[in-house]
C-alpha cells in the first residue's frame, strides 16, 4: 500500500478503539494536499463528535487551518498558548524563533544552458529485488535548484543513494560533468562533484563521538592542509573550523566538544557547511529542513539559493511542497519510482502536484 494509505490505516486503528484523545505527530508529512484535506474533514467530523485531538506540526499553514487553540514549543518549553483568531503567520513564526534573527535572502536565476548531471533511463532495485526506481530520466543544467516532490517511499531515497555512490544502479547511466559515474564509489561521486545531505543527519551526516572540527573534515583530512604525512596539523584543522562555524553561524558549544551534542539546526550546518567546502557542481539534498526550525530553515534555503549564484546546481527532495516551490528552479514529481513530470513552480498550484504526487495526472513543462 501507499505511504498515506498506511497512514489511514492508522487513523482508522485509532478509531476502531474508539479513542477519545488522538495524538498526531506530523501526520501530513507524507500526504498529499488532497489526502491532507480529506484527513482535516475528518478531524473536524471527529472533532464535533466530541473528541480531542493533540496535532503535533512545523506547517504552519495547517496549524491555523484545523487549531482552536495553539501551543509554540521551543527548545523543550513551552512559550505560550493562544487561541484561534488571535495569531497570523508572522506571530507564531517571531514566538518560535525568539530573539533568533530570520536570515534574509532573495532568489535570483542563475541557470544555465549547460548540464551537469544527466540521468538517462536509471533503475535501481532494493534488496529484496523490487524496483524502487524505474527509467528514470532527468537533466540537470549549472546554476539550477531542481525540487523533487513526492509521497515519502517512492524512491527518491533510492535517487540519491544512486547519485551519491551508495547504491548501485541496475540499469542506466549517470553522466557528472561529462563523465561515466554510474558505477562509482560514494567517494568516486565526491570527487567528480557531488555532494551529499543525507536523510538521517545523525546516522549518517556525522561522526556523533567526534568534535565539530573533526566532522568539517571528514571528507578532507587527507590533504593540505589538514595533513603533513601521517599526521594531522591540528592548527590548521582548527582554523578551518573557526572560519566555517564563523561563516555558517554554527552554534558549536566548547572547543572540542562531540557534535552530537548540538541541535539538529546546528548538526545540519556542520554537513552543509562540509559539504560546501569542496566546491562541488552539484548538491544532492535530502530532507535538509526536516525537523528544523524556521530560522535555521530559512538558514538552509539562503545557502542553497546563494550557491546558485557560484554555479552550484542543486537536487532538493522534500516533502514540503510550500519549500519547493519557494525556492525551486523547476519540480520534478516522483510516483512509484518513475519521473511523472515536470513543472513550472511559477505556474502550477500545490493541487495539481498533489495529484501529479498521486500518479492521478502527468505534466511536463
């Protein structure tokens, strides 16, 4: 079944116990408009039979469509609560991020005519053999931020590992800057230009035990000037890390300190701020604002638009169609492991890529 047609099934549990407290956390993140919709009206319906409903999310668009009262969390407290009619946008965004600044940016075009990265007819199977891709075919030009939509599972996971040497593809072909890496190593793909924001920050972007400086050069520590043979020049090391956590406005704690012991905002700019360091051609990110405030968000969204300006070229795969269309060049919708279409973001409503994400409709502008 579906991501979100699992998701009713789990709503329907709930009612099935006839449960008077429903406690949803984030229960849109892998519904489309439409099924979000429908899941709203539904709420309402349960909602006037008397039942109570805790609903736990970062959208605030949906937070004042279904709240009759709104509780603002931050960093584990609670700030306020206010009641329905008393609050817009701007006022729950100033409360969540407090004496925080929100970082300003502007979106310009700084796309070329010239390709990056071509995807030409990509399959990739997962372990028990079924396609998670299928054919899949997609160009990317310099300067471009390209959004991926789609329903959670189908298959951008399995995108990015491919593009980024973690997964091997079964069919198809990967063309980086003019050369073959379809069957390269993840550190083969670095080398030719592609960096990496992974889906789990905490797994698989850091080395949780290590400091900050030691995970800015994780993918550097072999060369100058972070080595001098077998040994590491600690000075050097340092100095990058002063100069990256100025730069990216990491909030890092005490020298020396492990990195899991940041917020995930701040785990997030180190493996920006990493991946960045290289200069790639193309930035492949996954989720990058997941579970993020906003200003650390916008903070992400400012430094993926002002890398276009440098030429950097970006895949961002979210769930969030309010991001993508923000800040996206063009979106490319993704259902059951194949290219729907893609569109203009410019021209085209959050309805019709919610049935493009629901294979109801295929476009192509």
């Amino acid at each position: 079944m579906s991501i979100g047609a699992q998701q009713w099934i789990e709503l329907i549990k709930l009612l099935m116990r006839d449960c008077q407290l429903l406690i949803l956390d984030e229960p849109t993140a892998v519904l489309t408009p439409q099924e979000t919709e429908r899941l709203f009206i539904v709420l309402d319906k349960l909602r006037n039979q008397g039942k109570s409903i805790i609903f736990i999310s970062h959208k605030m668009r949906e937070v004042m469509a279904i709240s009759d009262r709104v509780t603002v969390l931050k960093k584990g407290r609670s700030i306020t609560t206010l009641q329905r009619g008393d609050f817009d946008e701007k006022q729950l965004a100033a409360l969540m991020i407090g004496e925080d600044m929100i970082p300003e940016w502007h979106k310009c075009s700084h796309v070329t005519n010239r390709q990056v990265l071509q995807i030409q007819q990509m399959s990739v199977r997962n372990d028990r053999g079924l396609a998670d891709l299928d054919n899949f075919s997609l160009n990317l030009h310099q300067g471009e931020i390209i959004g991926i939509a789609g329903v959670a599972g189908n298959g951008q996971k399995a995108l990015a590992e491919a593009l980024t040497g973690l997964k091997n593809a079964t069919g198809g072909q990967i063309i980086a800057a003019g050369k073959d890496i379809t069957d390269n190593t993840a550190n083969s793909s670095y080398i030719a230009g592609i960096a990496h924001v992974p889906e789990d920050r905490k797994s698989v972007g850091i080395a949780p035990d290590m400091s900050v400086a030691e995970n800015l050069i994780l993918k550097s520590y072999k060369k100058q000037p972070f080595s001098r043979g077998i040994f590491q020049n600690r000075r050097a090391i340092a100095h990058h890390a002063e100069q990256k956590i100025e730069q990216f406005a990491i909030k890092a704690g005490p020298t020396g300190s492990p990195v899991r012991y940041l917020s995930g905002g701040n785990i997030q700019k180190v493996i920006i701020a990493r991946e960045l360091a290289e200069q790639p051609q193309v930035l492949v990110a996954l989720y990058p604002t997941r579970g993020l405030d906003i200003g650390a968000a916008e903070y992400v969204h400012k430094v993926i638009v002002n890398s276009t300006a440098k030429g950097m070229s970006t895949l961002l795969i979210s769930e969030d169609l309010d991001e993508l269309l923000k800040i996206s060049d063009r979106i490319a919708v993704m259902f059951r492991g194949q290219l729907v279409g893609c569109v203009d973001p410019r021209t085209t409503s959050r309805e019709q890529i919610g049935l493009m994400m629901s294979g109801e409709n295929q476009s192509c502008k």
